[in-house]
C-alpha cells in the first residue's frame, strides 16, 4: 500500500505564502531580461533587496491566516482602519510618490541620500531623511497597534502627537531642502506624508476616545456626514482655499513659481484690468472669506435662503476667478513675459484649485440649502407620502452626495492643471468609457439584460458620423457638423437596438449574451468587409471626420484646440445623459425594469409589459453608445474597425460590473478607476504586465466586494442587511442566496 | 377590496350570480402536445372555484392561459362578457384580472413595500387607502415592511404575492397553488385570508393539490386529469365523491 505522507497544514499555507510573495516581488521588480539573457532577470529580482520584503508580507499574510482568531478579534477595534490607511498612504509616499522632482527618479531614497549626503543642509532636514521617515513610520505605527490591542490610552495619544509631530517635520524638511537646493518642484510626496501621518494620529485619537468594542466606521461616517449636512464640504472647501491663497502657484512663466503675493507684485503697473489687479491685491480673498462665511453660516443654522446664497456667491466667486486667471494669462503674453506661453497658460494649481474650493464650499451650502435626505430611524410606513417618489431617498445619506458634488468640482477644474499626457487619457479612455458604461449600465444593471455586443453601438454611432460628415467613400445627401449627427446616431442606434432587440429579448441570460456577442462581431467584420465601398474597411474612415463647430453666425466656436474642449463637451453631454437616467432610474419604467430584473414571471403578472420595457433599456442603451460613438469620431477624427473589437463590448462589462450593476455613480466609478489605472499603471509597473495587475484588481475586488464600488441599493442591502437600520440582523441576512447575477 | 368591487351579496345565492368568467372549448398545446383538451368551465361573480387535479393534469397551464400568459390553441374566455383570449397580461391585469402565479414569485430585493406597489403598477399613483387596507389583512407583511422580500419565511413571501395582486384592485382572482411548499398551519392561514377576500367580493379561480381543503374552501371544483375535465360540481359534493376520496385525499374507500 502507498501511504502518503501528510504533511502539516501550516507547512502547505507557508510554503503558499512565500512561494506568493517571491511571484510578486518578481512582479513588482524590473524585468529587462529575455529568454535567452541565461536567467539574469531572474536572478536581479530575486537577489534584489526587494524580496525581503515581500518575504516579509509573506510571513505576516501567514501568521494572519494562521492565527486569524485572535486577528479577528483585534481587527474589528476602533482605529484599526484608519490605522491601516495610514500606513498605506506612507508607504505609497515613502516608496512610489516623488519628493524631488528635478532629481534622478525623485523619489525619497534618491532625494535623502542626496540630502544626508550634504552637510550644508538643515539639520531637520538631514535628521528627517536620514532616518527619521522610516523611524516614525515604525514607531507611531506600532505604538498605534500596541495601543489598540491592550487599549493603553495614553500611549494612543503620545502616538498620535508623535504622528502629528512627524508629519510637520516631513514638510518641513522637504521645503527646507529644496529652498536649499533650488528649481521647480511639483512633488506631493512630502504632502501626501503629512496626510498619511495625520490619518495615522487620527487613528490614535480613535483608539484613545472611541469606547466601542467593534468599529462601526459606516455608522461613524454617517454620524459625521449627518451632524450638519454639507459641513464636510465647507470644511474641504476652507482647507483648500486657503491652501490655494497662500501656498500655491498662480502663474509660472519660465519655470518661476509665483503665489498669489508673488503675481500682484510682477502684475503690479501693468495692463491687467481694475477686477483682476483688485483680485490679486485683495479681491480674491475677499470673494473666498464672504463664500466661506455664508456657506459656513447656512450649514451651521440650516438656512435655506442663506444656502442659495453661498451657493450662488460661489458662482460668481468662481467667475471672476476665472476672469482673472485669463487675463493674467493674457496680459503676460501680450506684454512679452518671458516663458508666457499664451492665453489660459501658465497658470499653475493655485487658481484652479481655489476654484475646486469655492465650488466645495457652495455645493455644501446647496446641500445645507436642500436639506438632503438622511436616513430615517422610524420606519417607512409612518412617513405619509408616497412610497414610490422614496424609491431613490431610502438609504440615501448626503455622504454620497456630498462625494459626488465634490466629485464635479474636481472634473470641472481639475482637468486644466493635468499634464497634456492626462488631458488626453481623461477624454480618449476615461471620459468615453464613463458614458458607455453609463449606458450599458440601463441594459445590464437595471433591466438584467447580458449585452456583450454593445460595442457594436458605438460603432454604429462612429460611422454614422463619419458617413454624414462626408468622410467615407459613400457621399451623405446632406452634410452634417458632427453635433448636427448626434440625434441621427441616437435615431440609427435606436433603430438596431429595436431591431436585434425584438426578435431575441425573449432569450435569457446566456443565449442573449451569444446572441448579442454575435452581433457585435458581425457589425465590426462588416465594417471590416466594407460592403458597397461604404466603409472603406479595416484602412478605417477615408478623411478624418471634421471636429464639431458651434456657428451662431455672431459667435464661432471650433473644438480640435485642446483635450480641454472636448472634456468639457464632454462633461456637457456626461451631465445630460447622466440627469435623465438619473431621473428614469426614479420613475415607472426605471421600477419596472427593476421588477423585470428581479423576476419577469411576477413583473408579468403586475401588469409590467415585459417585452416594451426590455426593448427600451436595449434601445436607450444603444442610443447612449451611439452618441459615444460620434463624439468618439469627431474626437480621434480617424478610426477603424480594429476600435470596435469584442474585447471593448467586455471591458465596457466589467466597468458596470466592477462598479456596481445598476447604480449610475457606480458605473461613472468603474469606468473612471478602470481606465484610469492602465494609464496610472503605465509609470508603475513594467509595460508588460499592465493588464495582468488590472486583472488582479478586478480579481480582489470581486472577492472582497463583489458588490461592486457603489453598489446599488438593491445589491447592497443584499449582501449587507437592510438598508442600514438594525446592525444585529446583518449575519442572518448574509444567508440569503445572492440570487442569480446578471 | 370593496371600494374596487361592487360588492356581491355573499356566499350561498349561486343562482342570482352573474357569470364572470366563462372558458369555452379551451385547448392549449405546447408544440405537438396538446396540454388542455377542450375543457370548458366558468367562474361566478363573488364565487371560489377549484381547479384540481395531479400532477401534469393541466392545471397551471389553465391558468397561466386565463391569465395570458398563454395563448389557448382553440376556444374562448370571455371575462364579464369580453373576448380575453390571446390579450397579453399586462392589458388583462387592467380589466381586474391577477394572477398569482405558482411558486410565489415576489421581488426578492424589493422591500415589502416596494413589493405592494409594484402590485399597484397599473396605476399612475400608488393607492395609500389600498395598501393601507392590504396590511391591515396581513399583519405579518406589516411587521416585515421595510425587509426584503428574499429574507421572508415561505409562508410570508406567499401572503406578500397575494397581497401584491390585491394591489391591483382585481375582480378575479387567479391563485396558483398557494400552499405549495408551507406548514399546514400556514396553509390553514392563507386559506383563512382566501376566503377573507373572497367575502370583500372578489372571484377567485383557484388551482390546487390540496384537494381537502380546496374543497372545504371552494364553492364549486373540477378536477383535470391529462388535460381533461373529469368531475364537476360543488365542493362539498365532491368532498364527499369517492372517486375523489381515493384519488386526492388518500382514503380507502369502504367496502
């Protein structure tokens, strides 16, 4: 008889953990070897000081699985997340983020060699980058934890003041070594520790105040965002703005970084205009502390005139903020400056970032002015009104709001300070993919229906502009700007949608999905086949389809100058499409898709018309890729079928999915994180393994929150308990079968 | 639902009772098979007809063919005197006809309340007096307002589909075995609640394999076999039939 010889499990988990940590160390490392370089890459990943390291994860990852009752036990204290994130933040500052931009890879072991190294620099400075960083990263970290498990309060405090204490000196020493040693530097390592340790401190405040043995961050965070609706807002707002007015660069012309004081004194008896000379001296304060004070004053008194107010004094602040940086810009070029390059160049981060301010603090006036909802203890049946206009409310918290408005902000003024590199990702991968997974989001998350063809939409829409714009073989009747073929592509995309739609919506899950994946490659092989010269196949579209033009006759507008005017074009078209879904997810056929999602037996016997109802989430769908697909057009200008492969239909998939089915925030999430992080990815990890990292994201987080980013209410309440109310059911509700999916 | 229906003068008057649903010759096939073979029934205004019978009699596709949900081969319905045969359930729904099909089918992630109004969906604006009336017949529904649909016990999900047809105002109600699968103390409850909406006025067309208690509950029964009407008559008559005693509540008949 052969007996096996067993080992113990423990052997087995951590031979799986180093075994996993080796893997990744070799992932993380440079990979310049070949297949015939005889195994030198192989040997500088391992050899490499690196796999220490992970070696040391690896052993951690084990004792935590190993003795994960005791983890448990600890895990769910107060201050253990917040504990976490801290560390994480540092790691990412110490270990990815730049420090010093001039230098070599600017990252902190570059830089503070290059510190320690010279006498001649501050002594904080020397201390902090000899060996400080690395010190108090450990120190505070494990002082925190000790703190936490045996609940020493007094050693979280000391620990938390300690934090604070280090992430002073970081910025400090930072600012102190480059004043020493010169040129321009845009680094946010030194900011971005100062964040980590206060995150950190917070943390030692959390363990020393919270008397609770389990955290209920959730509970917390709504608790916070419930004291005074929009407050979180106006307190970003203030701490931006005044960052903004004192540290940051208003104008940089040649490589000089001016703050605001700097610019009124080179603007000082120019040509610049009486508002904005006004706004430099005092003006700009000004408008920011009236903004602050009003929204600061609504939210604390919940006014709801006062609210209206702040909100419509932060419009206007923004206004003439941003009268001013043009004409800063403006000026300096028409006096000749040296390095002004233009109008609307050369501004730094400081104007645009007081404008992400001002609009911080008036949207959280707007929220203090509507009152926003917030979760109601009691239960729904004693609120009157009618139960279906809740439908949206229920569960519904400012947090979420509060997020997106802050979220609108930073898209609307964000994007002008971004390198050309991101200008460009923003609208060719992120912007475009949002609006897709908005889309597809009606047709898999609302009304369950699994397209896999829905690139095919867009593709429709693409050469539906492109015929109309007269730059295929195949001459239009008509010619059309690319804004005049926006309602014809939503009109032909309507019509294929009804048109594959009706004959194979009464299919179900898998058969739609192949039915609809054929689809997809058949438009994209008739693209490629270019029947009747039409499509001039896979060379793509004959001229490039002409950018669209506003032409009023007294006004002419041409976009094609810059990304910025397609991202704003296209954050018009995001806000219309998201208003209206938004709006339809509310009404009778947004209930009724979810009925006919939930189970299309009883949707049919409510008097639900299933067959209508499912061919208009196809429909509108497809109507959302179609305009995709002509701002995708005139956009690029040149494509071809190769931009329509089926591994596009998939991705557009897996951002609703990754997201959140069927919630429109989640789908604008997952869309946005997963373009965006190829892009991020490209400076991180070697080029080849990109994808391999994304897969691995989408592998963890389908695990740890299958969800998705935002879950939808329905899908939340599913796998967390009822919306919110009664902690103690959760564990008997996470028994409920998670139903079928798509 | 008495502000829905005119309300009918009880129990016990069959004679004065207009008809209201009236199956002719129906014959539903699936392909080549021929499902229901030619039955004709019908069901009285305020009355509880059973449709019993095994396994694969033919009983659900009766209904689901009243219901619309599918379209008989041959034959007619007629409800309250018009053609209904081959009209789609979501315009059936609209005449006062509500289904409640087999297997109790409720929105598992819609909340009880959102559940009760979907019921409500033919309506432009949800009908608070109705539901208010619909809680007041299941306590239990009230209890569980604002859980899920999909953590409710059997019994439960089963009052949330009827109370859910209650919500839109039907005349005729078709129920389709609602004791499948519950304790028989549940059961003994949803008939209770069957015969309390029934005495509000509202006809109810129900398919059963509890033949007892579908009997003691109905005023009149057929029993399908193989897609064909094999007995008729009323439910104590048939209570009391030897066939049915032997075929359907497992007694051995004596002598």
């Amino acid at each position: 008889m052969n007996r096996r010889v067993s080992l113990p499990p423990w052997v087995g988990r951590l031979l799986a953990c180093l075994g996993g940590s080796v893997v990744l160390a070799m992932m993380v490392g440079k990979q310049q070897g070949s297949k015939d370089d005889y195994g030198l890459a192989f040997r500088e990943a391992v050899l490499n000081p690196r796999i220490f390291y992970f070696l040391l994860v690896g052993v951690l990852v084990f004792l935590g699985i190993t003795y994960q009752d005791v983890v448990r036990r600890y895990a769910g204290r107060p201050g253990v997340r917040p504990l976490l994130a801290g560390v994480l933040i540092l790691l990412a500052s110490y270990f990815l983020m730049k420090w010093y931009d001039p230098l070599g890879d600017g990252k902190l072991a570059t830089f503070g060699a290059a510190v320690t190294s010279t006498p001649a620099v501050a002594p904080v400075a020397r201390i902090f980058f000899g060996w400080l960083w690395w010190v108090g990263l450990l120190v505070t970290a494990a002082a925190t934890a000790a703190a936490i498990v045996w609940r020493l309060r007094w050693l979280a405090w000391a620990s938390a003041a300690v934090s604070v204490l280090v992430g002073a000196i970081a910025v400090a020493a930072h600012s102190l070594a480059v004043s020493f040693a010169g040129g321009i530097d845009h680094s946010f390592g030194a900011q971005t520790a100062l964040i980590g340790n206060l995150v950190l401190a917070g943390a030692g405040v959390v363990a020393a105040m919270s008397r609770v043995e389990t955290a209920r961050t959730r509970e917390f965070v709504e608790r916070v965002m419930a004291f005074r609706p929009g407050l979180p807002l106006v307190a970003m707002g203030v701490v931006l703005g005044v960052l903004a007015l004192v540290a940051a660069t208003w104008f940089d012309p040649g490589g000089k970084n001016l703050t605001l004081v700097d610019t009124q004194h080179l603007f000082a008896g120019s040509a610049l205009s009486g508002v904005a000379s006004a706004y430099l001296a005092w003006l700009g304060y000004a408008v920011f502390a009236v903004v602050v004070v009003l929204a600061a004053t609504a939210v604390w008194t919940a006014q709801k005139t006062l609210g209206y107010v702040a909100a419509g004094g932060a419009v206007v602040a923004i206004l003439v903020t941003l009268a001013t940086l043009h004409d800063i810009s403006a000026t300096a070029t028409k006096a000749g400056y040296p390095g002004s390059a233009g109008e609307w160049q050369n501004l730094g981060t400081g104007g645009w970032v007081l404008c992400i301010a001002l609009f911080s603090a008036g949207a959280g006036g707007l929220i203090a002015a509507r009152r926003a909802p917030v979760i109601a203890p009691e239960p729904a049946l004693a609120r009157g009104s009618g139960a279906l206009g809740r439908l949206h409310q229920v569960g519904t918290s400012t947090t979420l709001l509060s997020l997106t408005l802050f979220g609108v902000g930073l898209a609307l003024f964000y994007p002008p300070t971004a390198t050309a590199f991101w200008q460009q990702a923003l609208v060719t991968d992120i912007g475009v993919y949002v609006l897709l997974a908005i889309g597809l989001n009606v047709v898999i998350g609302w009304a369950g229906l699994l397209d896999l063809g829905y690139i095919a939409f867009y593709a429709l829409g693409s050469y539906t502009t492109a015929y109309f714009t007269g730059s295929l073989p195949v001459q239009p009747p008509i010619h059309l700007s690319p804004l005049w073929a926006i309602p014809v592509a939503i009109a032909v995309c309507l019509i294929a949608g009804v048109v594959l739609g009706g004959p194979t919506l009464r299919l179900r899950g898998d058969y739609l999905a192949i039915v609809t994946l054929g689809f997809g490659e058949i438009i994209r092989i008739i693209a490629v086949n270019n029947p009747g010269d039409f499509t001039n196949g896979p060379r793509g579209v004959a001229r490039a389809v002409p950018h669209p033009v506003i032409d009023l006759g007294f006004i002419r507008f041409e976009w094609g100058g810059s990304q910025l005017q397609y991202w704003y074009l296209l954050l018009v078209l995001l806000a219309l499409v998201f208003l209206l879904f938004w709006r339809l997810e509310g009404s009778r056929l947004g209930r009724a898709w979810a009925a006919v999602r939930e189970d299309e037996v009883a949707a049919q016997a409510t008097g639900v018309n299933t067959t209508r109802v499912k061919l208009l989430a196809f429909a509108i769908g497809a109507s959302t890729s179609g305009l995709a697909g002509v701002f995708f057009a005139s956009q690029v200008g040149y494509f071809n079928p190769q931009n329509f492969i089926l591994n596009n239909s998939i991705l557009v998939v897996a951002f609703v999915v990754f997201g959140g089915m069927g919630s429109l925030t989640g789908a604008i999430a997952g869309a946005a994180v997963l373009t965006w992080l190829p892009d991020f990815l490209r400076d991180q990890v070697p080029s080849e393994d990109r994808i391999m990292w994304i897969g691995a994201v989408l592998i963890v987080m389908m695990i740890f929150r299958p969800a998705g980013l935002i879950p939808a209410r329905r899908r939340k309440a599913e796998l967390t308990g009822l919306a919110g109310h009664d902690p103690s059911v959760d564990q008997d509700l996470r028994a409920v079968p998670a139903g079928e999916g798509v | 639902m008495s502000h829905a229906v005119p309300s009918s003068e009880g129990r016990g008057a069959t004679e004065s009772r207009k008809r209201l649903l009236d199956v002719v010759d129906l014959e539903v096939r699936y392909g080549a098979i021929t499902a229901i073979k030619g039955i004709s029934f019908h069901v009285d205004e305020g009355e509880i007809v059973a449709l019993l019978g095994a396994n694969g009699a033919g009983k659900t596709t009766t209904q689901k063919t009243v219901s619309g949900m599918l379209r008989p081969a041959a034959g007619s319905i007629t409800f309250d005197g018009h053609r209904i045969d081959g009209i789609p359930p979501h315009e059936l729904i609209n005449l006062g006809v509500c289904h409640v099909p087999e297997g109790r089918h409720v929105f598992p992630r819609m909340t009880v309340e959102e559940n009760l109004q979907m019921g409500g969906f033919r309506f432009r604006t949800p009908d608070q007096d109705l539901l208010t009336e619909v809680l007041d017949m299941f306590p239990r529904l009230k209890e569980r307002f604002t859980q899920q649909a999909g953590t409710l016990s059997g019994g439960e999900q089963q009052m949330l589909a009827i109370g859910r047809a209650l919500m839109g105002k039907p005349r005729l109600l078709l129920l389709d075995e609602p004791s499948m699968g519950l304790a028989p103390l549940i059961v003994e409850q949803i008939f209770q609640i069957v015969r309390g909406i029934n005495a509000n006025g509202v006809s109810v067309l129900l398919v059963e394999q509890n033949a007892r208690q579908a009997l003691t509950l109905a005023d009149r029964g057929y029993v399908l076999e193989t897609g064909e009407l094999v007995l008729a008559g009323s439910g104590r008559e048939l209570l009391a039939d030897d066939r049915i005693r032997a075929a359907y509540l497992g007694e051995e008949l004596a002598g």
